[in-house]
C-alpha cells in the first residue's frame, strides 16, 4: 500500500500529539510520551516497512522543524528514539515471533540504537555514552534541588534533603542501566498491548500473541537469577555491580509473569472492570504486592498454578 497525504498527516499528528504532550500536560504527561512510538508501529505495519519508513521521515522532518521553532531540541532525539521504536515493533510483528520475543528484541535493538547515538554524541564531546547517562542523572536531581530551595527549604532541613538528594543519586548511578532496561521494557510492552484494540479497529493484522494471560517466563532464566544473586557476595565491586543490574531486570521479568498469572484469575474469576482497576491501582502504590508478584513468577516455574504450563518443546513465552 503507497503512502498517502492523509497517513502522513494521521501520523503526525497523533505523534505530536503524544510527544509535544509529554512536554506540556502535567500529570498526564510521562503517558502521552510513552505512546509516541504507536503512531509509527501503526503505518509501519498499515502500510509496510517501506512506506512506513517514507511516512516516518515526513513526520519526524516536520517535528523537527516544529522543535526548533520553539526551542525544544531535545524533543527531536526523543522523537527519532521513538520512531525507531515503533518500525522496529512493526518489522518484528511480520516474524511470528512470541509477545516475550517481540517485547525482548525491540528493546535490545532500540537500546543498542540509542547506545550509538550517545556513543556519536559523546564522542564530539570527549566523554563516554555512559558518563553521558550519568551526567544527565545528576543534572536532573541537581534541578530537584533546586526545586526545593526555591520552595523555601533552608538551614539544617535543606542540608537533610540535600543528603538524601546525594544518598538517592549515588543509588541511581549505580542501577540505572537496570532501569533503562526496564523502563524501555515498559514502554514497547505498553505500545504491543495498546496496538492490538487500535490494529483490529483500523483492519490492521495483528500478531496472533495467544492468550496473554497463560504467558511465562523462559525456565532458562532462573539460571540467570541465581548467578547473578551469588555474584552479588563476590568481593569485587565490578562483578557486583553487573550482579545488581541483572537481578533487578530478571526480577522485572518475572513481576509480569507473575502479572499474567494474576490476570488469568482475575479473568477465570469473572472479576469486574472496576475491581481489577482497584487491584491494579493497589499494586502501583503498595510496593510489597510488586514483590510478591515477582516471586509468584518465580515459584511458578515448579508450582505452575494456572496448571498450564505447555509441554516440552512448545514455546509459550
């Protein structure tokens, strides 16, 4: 199917919408952001990866003219980080793969894009892809700062919320390799899964993903969590700080599998709209059922209780 005035037109302005919006709606900002790589996944798959990327190029010249005007450079590397994105889950839809598959790659590949580009920026600057990361971090909770002081925290409060300030940035320094992982993980999973309505609304093929709600972690990695928790006794602070990283990640990975358990319930159970939001909305905030989630995930690779687990060889993850 050849591009059209009207796709490249849809396609813009729903991306602006979710990028510029990310920028200027408090609150519900961080939400719109996340969906910017949909518009992009939409026309790739519509339209197929070659006219997707003729549409993509249109819209991200035409957002990038637009972030210049007002001043928002920033916005245009967020923009073509996104739209890399969302071709990259639109070419993977076309190879049968798995919902864990399609989730893993597209996260590998998007990072691994976003790892040269840094790598290219760094470079004109002298500094590594990593110090750049670290740099951004600290300029961020040095603005936190800021925030405080202008709200009139001062004397011996000040100096404490300062502390914890340095306490929380030495913390994120050394894990948030661990959380661009997981925070990438999060927004190509929100992207799959708020595609599938927006596919069959517009008569689009969607990948046959099965029911979402029997999905489970690779038994493999277990193996992975292991290593990486002994690791973590070793004395060496290079080997422990790889360790923390990838201990946080599989444990991610097995919070959605404990996710999915929780949501065949729900669904075998009948479970009202209304309630499974109150559910949910309990897990955001009550940081102890994150844990239990997780560990249900893992437990469930010997208990199996949903009692579905598929037979040797069948591949349900």
């Amino acid at each position: 199917m050849s591009m059209k005035v009207a796709d490249a037109a849809g396609c813009f302005g729903a991306s602006s919408v979710f990028l510029f919006g990310s920028a200027l709606v408090p609150f519900l900002g961080p939400a719109l952001g996340i969906l910017t790589p949909l518009p992009f996944l939409f026309y790739g798959s519509k339209l197929g990866i070659q006219e997707g990327l003729k549409v993509s190029a249109v819209t991200i010249g035409l957002l990038a003219f637009i972030s210049y005007l007002t001043g928002s450079l920033q916005l245009i590397f967020l923009a073509v980080e996104f739209c890399c994105l969302g071709l990259i889950i639109s070419l993977l839809y076309t190879k049968g793969f798995t919902i864990g598959y399609t989730i893993s790659w597209s996260t590998v590949l998007v990072l691994l894009l976003g790892l040269t580009a840094l790598t290219f920026i760094g470079l004109s600057r002298g500094v590594s892809p990593f110090e750049l990361i670290q740099m951004h971090i600290r300029e961020s909770l040095n603005e936190a700062a800021l925030l405080y002081e202008q709200w009139g925290v001062e004397g011996s409060q000040g100096l404490e919320v300062q502390g914890h300030l340095q306490t929380v940035t030495n913390a994120v320094l050394k894990v948030y390799l661990s959380l661009l992982v997981i925070g990438t993980g999060c927004v190509v999973w929100c992207n799959v899964l708020v595609s599938k309505p927006l596919f069959r609304l517009a008569g689009v093929d969607y990948p046959d993903f099965g029911p979402l709600d029997r999905w489970h972690s690779p038994e493999r990695l277990v193996w992975g969590l292991i290593g990486s928790g002994f690791s973590l006794f070793l004395p060496v602070g290079f080997i422990q700080l790889i360790a923390i990283n990838v201990l946080i990640v599989l444990m991610a990975v097995y919070l959605f599998h404990g996710l999915s358990i929780l949501v065949f319930f729900l669904n075998k159970l009948q479970i009202p709209v209304w309630v499974r939001a109150g559910i949910y909305f309990l897990i955001i905030f009550q940081q102890v059922l994150l844990i239990v989630l997780a560990l249900a995930g893992l437990f469930d690779q010997w208990i199996d209780f949903r009692r579905i687990h598929t037979k040797k060889g069948e591949p349900n993850h």
